[in-house]
C-alpha cells in the first residue's frame, strides 16, 4: 500500500470516528419542529446566539437506564433554546393538498384554476400542542410540560441559563396567525376542520373601525374537498374530520376566494364586514347578529393579490340560510338568492 493511500485510509478513518463518536445538531437560525425528533443516547446540541427550535410536534428522549447520558445543550445566550409550544396553533400542513383536488382535475369548479389551487399551502389548527417526551428503559414516556422536571434529564441548570427549555402554553387564534408576516397571503389557504367546533377570527379589541384588517387568505372547509390530504410526492397523509364553524367579529374585508366554505356556519358578531369579490362569499349557513353589518360590495370575480380578474363579473348567488338580525347591505353587484337558499329577517 503506497503512503498515499495509508494516509487517505487514516484519514477517512479519523473522519468516521469523528461523526459517530457523538451525535449532535448545530442550531444557526430559528428551526422549527412539526413532526418527530427521536433522540436516543448522548446527544449534544450547540446554539448560536438568538437561535431556536419552535417545537410544535414531538422530542422523543430515549435513555438506556436511569444514570444514562443526559442531553446537552450548548453555546448560545439567553435569547437561545428550545421554545415548546403547548398549545394549539395553525401551522403549516407541510407539502400536503387536498386528495379531492388531485382526483378531480376535470371537475368544472376547479379545471380552471387547478394548478393554482395545487400550489397553495394549505394551515389547520393542530390538534394536539408540542412536547418533550422522556423513556427510560421500560417505564412508561414521561412528558416535560414545565420547567420543573428538566434538569433531570438535560445538563444541570439549563432552564435558568442559556440556552434554554421554555413552554409556551398561549394558544395562537386565527387572527394571531393572520397577523403574522407571510402569513395573510394569497397564496395561503386556512382549513378550518378539525376537533374545535368553532374557529374565532378577532379584532374587536385593536383600532380597525376606521381601517378594517383586509383577509388575503382563502377560508375552507369543504368536507367535499377539504377532509382528506396527501403528498404529491407519497402516500404520507392527513385526515381532518369535523367540520369547524367560524365566528367572527371586529371589522374585516374578505377579498380571497372563500368558495371552498361550504359546510357549518358562519356567524358575524358586532362589527362590519365587507365581501369584496364574489368567490370571497361564504357559501355556507350565515348568521348576521344584531350589532353585525354586513356588506356585499363585490368588485370583480376573483382577485390574485392586487389583480383583478373578470372584473365586470359581479353576481353573488347564495343557496344556504341566512339569518339577519344586524344589517344586510347590497352595496355592488348583484345578489341572486337561489331556489335553495333561506332568507330570515329579524328572531322567530
């Protein structure tokens, strides 16, 4: 064996032993946890300043034996850590779309716009907040839901000094979600199914009387549609069974394509509210309380962001119930209420 070779082998020797000797992870920027992290024996995981895991899914810590390695957490300052969001919040449904939409290509309600709808992310409510679970031998998981029990498990003290572990029991309501950048976006689509039985959208506490909060994004919840998701690129999927109600109030203009809001109800609460296009109506049952307003004021079609499309088509056709104890107003366009639809002024 020439020298060369000796040395390339010892090399790739030392290199293997390096990677395996310890497991770790090396957290540079805001990384976020949706699904699983299993983590069995010594591990170490460094931080950089001002960077965190946002856990929302699960940390599975597997030791050997009571006495086994902990982990460690490294590096970093006190604005460092694992953050574990306890409660339920809207995220993401990672690369998942509705199976409907993938098996009906040709229907007429979608051909047109497929593979605009295809390319959307898709946001739920999850049903269950996340969380650091620890098993020791063959006793039962044990879940860290406070700051309490940690230093058990990680190195000494990591819950007072950096980095830290920290739980974040608040729940993050739609309007939260909408209200963060990136968020209220076309491109987006909120599925409101799942185990709540009703979805509250907010803004009566802030000053949206004189500038109402513009809604970018499409509302759905559409059994027909929108119960069952999956990967274009597997099988890996999601159901969402129920069907979730949505209750708003404040001041809102709905401009996005609402069509896929077939099911439940819709309730307005105190406030104003403006339908801005005619796929931003809620196809669903409509309540309008007594201190609601709400206006029909369609100005095209459909938007895309900024742009309107088939701008001189303005019909609403609505074919469920709708109860008016507030205020309904025809402001633009037309209304047509069908063979179908329930119109009720006033309390029985």
């Amino acid at each position: 064996m020439t020298n060369l070779k000796k040395m390339m082998l010892a090399s790739a020797i030392l290199t293997t032993g390096s990677i395996t000797a310890q497991a770790g992870m090396d957290i540079e920027t805001r990384t976020e946890i949706d699904g699983v992290i299993n983590i069995y024996g010594a591990t170490q995981i460094n931080f950089a300043e001002d960077s965190t895991i946002e856990n929302y899914g699960k940390i599975n810590f597997f030791r050997a034996a009571e006495g086994a390695e902990k982990i460690v957490l490294n590096g970093g300052d006190e604005n460092s850590g694992i953050n574990v969001h306890l409660g339920k919040e809207f995220r993401p449904m990672s690369g998942l779309v509705p199976t409907a939409l993938l098996m009906a290509k040709d229907d007429p309600m979608l051909k047109d716009y497929f593979s605009t709808l295809v390319q959307k992310s898709y946001c739920a409510m999850m049903t269950e907040g996340g969380s650091i679970n620890v098993k020791t031998g063959e006793a039962e998981p044990e879940s860290l839901t406070t700051t309490d029990n940690l230093t058990t498990y990680f190195t000494d003290n990591v819950s007072l000094e950096a980095p830290r572990v920290r739980f974040v029991e608040e729940e993050q309501g739609l309007f939260d979600f909408l209200s963060q950048e990136g968020n209220n976006i076309n491109n987006n689509v909120m599925v409101l199914r799942g185990d709540a039985d009703e979805i509250n959208l907010d803004n009566s506490t802030g000053n949206y009387s004189t500038n109402p909060f513009v809604v970018e994004t499409a509302l759905a919840n559409s059994s027909s549609y929108m119960t069952a998701f999956s990967s274009m690129e597997s099988d890996q999927g999601k159901t969402l069974s129920n069907t979730q109600n949505l209750k708003v109030k404040g001041y809102f203009d709905f401009k996005a394509g609402n069509e896929f809001f077939t099911d439940g109800k819709v309730s307005f609460d105190a406030g104003e509210y403006k339908i801005l296009s005619v796929t931003s109506m809620f196809l669903s049952d409509i309540d309008v309380g007594n201190s609601a307003k709400l206006i029909l004021d369609p100005q095209c079609r459909y938007y895309n962001g900024g742009t309107k499309l088939e701008e001189n088509n303005t019909t609403i056709t609505y074919n469920k119930t709708m109860n008016v104890k507030g205020n309904l107003t025809v402001r633009g366009g037309k209304l047509i209420i069908g063979t179908g639809a329930v119109l009720n002024f006033g309390s029985n």
